[in-house]
C-alpha cells in the first residue's frame, strides 16, 4: 500500500503543471505576442461589446464615435486604453478604418532595463503589452495574431512616426504623458483622411524629469479648438479596485 499510496502521489504532482511565461530568459528569448501561449487558447471568452461603467467613460465612448481627434487624460484604472482599444476594434470590425495603429513612449517607470534583444518589433512588444492585452481581450487571440501578422494591426514607434501620414487608421496612442510637447505635435499632425486618434494618458504619472511631459499643456490647448473632444476622467471613474482611487487620493 505504501508504494501505491506514493506513486499516486507523484502523479497527483505531475499533473499541476504551470506554464510560467518570463519577459525575458536567459538565451534572450523575448515575449513576442505572435508566440504567446496564452493566445493560443480557444477564443470563445473574448468580449464582442463593452459597456461603460460611469457617466464619463460613456462621454469618452460617444466623444471617440463622434469625433477625428480624442484626448482621453485621467488616473490610472479608468478605462481610458481599454475603451480606446475597444473603439479601434470596433472600426476595423465594422469596416469603417483599414487598420488599427498603436503607439506608446518606450519609457521605463523609473527603472532602466538596457538594451533589449531582438528586432524593433521584439524590442517594443514589453512596452506595447498592454495594448496587447485589451487586443487580446476584445478580438481573441488567433485573431489577434492573424492580424498582426497581416499588418491589420501596426505597431508604430514614436521615434519613426515623422513624416507619415495616417490614412484609413484608428491610431491610439497611449501612456502620453511621457511624451514631450514636440513630440505630440508630431504625432497629432499624423492623422489623415477617415482616421480617429486617440490620445490616452495621465498627466499626474509622468515618467519624464518634472516639466518635460506635454500632454496637460496640449490638452488645455486643444479642448475649445472645434471637432476636438478632451474628456477628463477623475478619481471617481476607477474601476479597478476601490484602493486604488483611496490611495490616489493621499498619494
């Protein structure tokens, strides 16, 4: 019985196992959204609809419908990427864009990471993961891989986005409060013909030295300029846990 007992046992432990996904690896093997196992999952669970939890998240859905330039400023935990990402789903979905285009600073908070291995797309998909994320959350994940592969999704650095123009595109840009006051002019000047840009970030979380960040400044430039909607969210629009809005609000 003793040898019975223990190797039912160790087949009871074999059987737990965990697939554990590390941002980098020691042969530097980076994470690579294309080769994530979690997208590889049956996409039954994906959300087709969203719908908004407070009076200002359903402003920034109907601001991003009804207008080519959106400026989404607020705390962390408001939706203001998730909703972004949605909207931009929705358009290409919908036919209204041909493709979705992402930006984002590649800014570490407040901790240097060096040089990252791989090619471009391998060096900014740590910073992009988020994006990935909500894509992964609204589309599934072949899906998501199919398009990124045929370039229906594009990842666009901000350091190579001057002198494009942005045709047929929802653009999102997000986290741009670590963007500098020059940098959002180019980027602002990007936006074609049939394009939305989205402009998402917190101007009070800037990962840049105190003054360098543009986004409250071209915010507070851009909201009385006609078809521009800048929708500020506050502490009361969190829908994350209920301790972070308490503890944003004595941080």
């Amino acid at each position: 019985m003793g040898k019975r007992r223990s190797r039912y046992e160790h087949s009871d432990r074999d059987e737990k196992t965990y697939n554990v996904q590390p941002l980098y690896t020691t042969n530097n093997a980076s994470w690579d959204p294309l080769n994530n196992p979690a997208f590889d999952r049956r996409d039954q669970s994906y959300i087709r609809k969203i719908k908004p939890q407070n009076a200002n998240q359903a402003h920034l859905l109907e601001a991003m419908a009804k207008n080519n330039l959106v400026v989404a400023a607020g705390p962390a935990g408001t939706g203001k990427t998730y909703l972004a990402i949605s909207a931009a789903v929705e358009a290409l979905e919908a036919g209204r864009v041909d493709r979705i285009v992402l930006s984002r600073p590649a800014v570490e908070a407040g901790e240097t990471l060096g040089f990252l291995p791989g090619d471009l797309h391998e060096k900014m998909s740590p910073y992009l993961r988020p994006l990935y994320d909500a894509l992964n959350d609204r589309m599934g994940g072949k899906r998501l891989k199919q398009y990124l592969a045929d370039g229906g999704i594009e990842i666009a650095p901000i350091g190579f986005m001057r002198g494009r123009t942005l045709n047929n595109a929802f653009v999102v840009i997000d986290e741009a409060q670590n963007c500098t006051y020059n940098q959002i002019k180019m980027l602002l000047t990007r936006l074609g013909w049939h394009s939305t840009m989205v402009l998402t970030g917190d101007p009070d979380q800037s990962d840049l030295l105190e003054g360098m960040s543009g986004l409250a400044d071209i915010a507070r430039k851009l909201e009385p300029v006609p078809g521009i909607a800048v929708i500020r969210l506050t502490d009361k629009d969190i829908v994350r846990h209920p301790l972070v809005a308490s503890m944003l609000g004595v941080l």
